[in-house]
C-alpha cells in the first residue's frame, strides 16, 4: 500500500468511541499524540500536506504525553506491523511490553552470515535508547535465553572474524497487506 493511498485510508476510517466518531489517523497522531514514523518519512510528510482537523473533543480525549510502546499496539494492516491486540485498561502497561516483546521475538532474525536482521520499526524505537553499536545486545535481552545466547555468539563471532563491522541489518518497512492475529487473541 502507497504511503498516500495509507493516509487516505488512514482518514477516512472511523471509529465510534463513547459516541464521538474518530478517523484513524486522529486516533494514532492527535489522541495517541504518536509522532509520524521515522521509518516512513512519506508519512509525515503527506500529514504536513493534509492537516488533520482537531476538534475541541478530540483534544480532550487526546492522552498527556506520548507513550513509545503504542507502537507496538498499532497495527496498520501491513506486513511489518505488529500482530492486532486487545488491551485492557488494567494492564495496558503490561501489555504494551507483553506486544513490545512479541514483536521483537517474531521480527528478528539472523542471517546466514552472523548478522542480526532487524525491522525498520524497531529500529527506530530503539533509538530513543540505544545506538547501534549496542542494539544486538539491547534485542537480546528480550529474546527467549537460548535465543539471546545464539546472538550473542553470532556477534562474538563477528567481532573477531570483520572487527568493526556491523553487527546488524536492517529490514526495510514491507507495506504489502497484512492483518496478524495472535492465536490466544482470537478467542476474546
């Protein structure tokens, strides 16, 4: 999907909550108050293009300050972005990093070579609290032990056979269409 066709969609889908309709994209850039994504830098310019109309209800039912693992609970209907969830109110902290986790685990990999593959979306999360000589290790540390054992080694291993190479890859933004819906989701 064209990052416009994205922003059209994303305007003229509508939510009803407590009797006040919201498009998408009130929902994720006023309500949310979520920063266009870094990963996709036509978006943030075609919302420059098309303001959003903010009403008076939509800024009082917009959030204090910007939570960064919302990004994880947004799924947008493309490949790279995280499996839809339901939240609860009591635990949406909790189940921010429970999503936060789950997306890492299911969009890291490594490839042949050693070298840790990593979304664009996560990339840029990460940023706001690691640089990218340290962002294997950061990733590790929510990867199940094995896991992070078998990175750890990998970039070891890097580090002696290409010292000062790159330890990671970075996966471009995949728009194609795509809904994930977790098993123990779909029973809710």
């Amino acid at each position: 999907m064209a990052a416009h066709d994205h922003l059209v969609f994303c305007r003229q889908a509508a939510y009803t909550v407590g009797g006040h309709s919201f498009s998408a994209a009130a929902i994720e850039y006023v309500i949310l108050k979520m920063k266009p994504p870094v990963h996709r830098p036509q978006i943030a310019l075609l919302l420059a293009l098309h303001k959003l109309k903010v009403s008076e209800e939509l800024r009082k039912s917009a959030i204090d300050t910007c939570e960064p693992l919302v990004a994880f609970a947004l799924s947008t209907g493309m490949y790279s972005s995280p499996a839809v969830r339901i939240y609860k109110a009591k635990r949406v902290r909790e189940e921010l990093q429970e999503a936060q986790h789950d997306f890492i685990r299911a969009s890291v990999g490594l490839s042949s070579k050693g070298r840790l593959l990593v979304p664009k979306m996560l990339h840029c999360f990460a940023k706001s609290f690691v640089d990218d000589a340290k962002l294997a290790v950061w990733i590790s540390h929510y990867l199940p032990p094995h896991q992070a054992a078998f990175v750890e080694q990998c970039i070891s291993q890097r580090r002696q056979s290409l010292l000062g190479s790159r330890n990671c890859g970075i996966l471009p933004f995949d728009s194609r269409f795509r809904y994930l819906f977790l098993p123990d989701q779909l029973s809710l």
